[in-house]
C-alpha cells in the first residue's frame, strides 16, 4: 500500500507491505498507515497461530480508535497517544486472556510512530524496531527489549551472533504479557529527503543492517524499496513473518 499525503508544511510519501515469510503458514503481523493523521505501525504478534494474529490486530485498533488529530499535534499529545494506546491495547489483549486461558501468553511487539508540531516520536515495546535514513547516515533508533541485547550489552554476544542464537527470540517486554511495562519513547525532528523504517523481527533476523540501509539508498521507488527487503528477507531463508512500513520526507 503506497500513500503520498500533503499538508501546511510536509509531504510524506509512505509505503507498507507485509509477507508471511517462507516457514509459516500463517502471518501474525500487522501494519498500519494513516497519512492523514501522521500515524504509522508495525506490530507482531506472538502466542501462536490465532492468538498472535489477534494480539497485533488489536494493537492496531487501539491505535486507529485512540490517535486523534494531525500530524501537527503538539509533542505532549503524541505522548498522550502513544501511552494511551500501548496501554489500552495491553488492557484488552490480558482481558482476553483473562476470559481465554488458552490464548495465555499471547501478546504482541510493537512500533507506533507519530508525527507532531515539532517532529516525530516513536513508541517502542519489544524487538521490533525502527530505522532512520539520512544521506549515507543509518541509525537505528530503538533498542530490543529482548534477552539477546542483554547479552550483547553485557559484552558477552557479538551482534552477529546474536543473529543466529538459539534465544534470539525470548522478549523481555511485550504489549498484553504484563500489567505493569515501560515503553520507550523516543523523540527526534526530521529533514527533508530523510527515511524511517519500522519493521519485525522477520527482516532483521534476515538481513543485517549495512545490506537494510543498502536497500533504502537504491535509486528506486519507495514501493520497490519495501518489496526488495522482503524478497531480500524470503532469498535469505525468510524464516518468519515480515513486515515493514517506509516513510520518507518529501522536499
């Protein structure tokens, strides 16, 4: 899905696409674009099967029904929506559990990124992650709440093999598997010509970092882009679901 979106003072060009990898019959990820609203989401689901589905899909519902406005919301009510929404999707996805014990366990990670008066922010929960893109400069702009950046920040994994580690998947947090969490917000302005891109686990496991940035720097268009991550994703073994969302700053 290919979106171009003008206002008072930005253009963005935005573009999501989701594949269910080439090891599982069914995909438990979700994306979501509203230009209109600046509003932009990847989550993953986790639990097995249905109940992984399910965990995404109403990360992104409570998104839709909490983000209200423009891009050109203050800081503070991005904030607002960003907490509200990462806690009302927590509430509902325990409520089901609390009603279906054999959903336990189910939840989802999550990226949920807005854009406001003064730039962007970006919630954060789980090993999803998101990139920015600016010139040759690739950063990535979230950490993993997961067991394996334990380890690398210990000192005691390298990250690339972190990469293929028997435990790269344990999460440490998760939207819906506790009452009590901690999203990571983060904050930053952005530039004409900039990228960002928020995606699973199913890309990163697949393709590192120099080969992801190599792919947003190719002289295409952002729709290609997206596509060849994915099909660089399934050409590597495309072990799980994948799923990314593209946004670029027009001039």
């Amino acid at each position: 899905m290919s979106q171009q979106q003008s206002a008072k003072t930005i253009k963005v060009n935005s573009f999501g696409i989701t594949n269910t990898g080439l090891r599982r019959n069914n995909n438990e990820d979700v994306y979501y674009i509203d230009n209109s609203k600046g509003l932009y989401l990847v989550a993953d689901g986790m639990g097995g099967a249905a109940a992984g589905e399910l965990a995404a899909r109403i990360f992104a519902d409570a998104a839709q029904n909490t983000v209200t406005g423009s891009p050109f919301r203050s800081y503070e009510a991005a904030v607002e929506d960003i907490k509200n929404t990462f806690g009302l999707a927590n509430q509902l996805i325990r409520r089901h559990t609390e009603e279906y014990s054999n959903d336990s366990g189910m939840g989802c990670t999550a990226e949920l990124f807005l854009f406001h008066s003064q730039g962007y922010v970006i919630g954060h929960l789980g090993d999803s992650r998101c990139y920015r893109l600016y010139g040759n400069q690739f950063q990535q702009l979230t950490k993993d709440h997961s067991y394996i950046q334990q380890q690398i920040d210990a000192g005691l994994l390298t990250r690339e093999e972190a990469r293929f580690h028997r435990m790269r998947n344990i999460i440490l947090r998760s939207v819906g598997t506790d009452s009590d969490f901690e999203i990571d917000i983060i904050n930053g302005v952005y530039s004409p010509g900039e990228q960002f891109l928020l995606c699973s686990d199913g890309l990163t496991d697949m393709v590192d970092d120099p080969q992801i940035a190599d792919g947003l720097l190719s002289l295409v268009s952002l729709a290609d882009k997206g596509t060849n991550l994915v099909q660089m994703a399934n050409g590597a073994g495309g072990r799980d679901n994948i799923t990314l969302v593209l946004i670029e700053i027009l001039p």
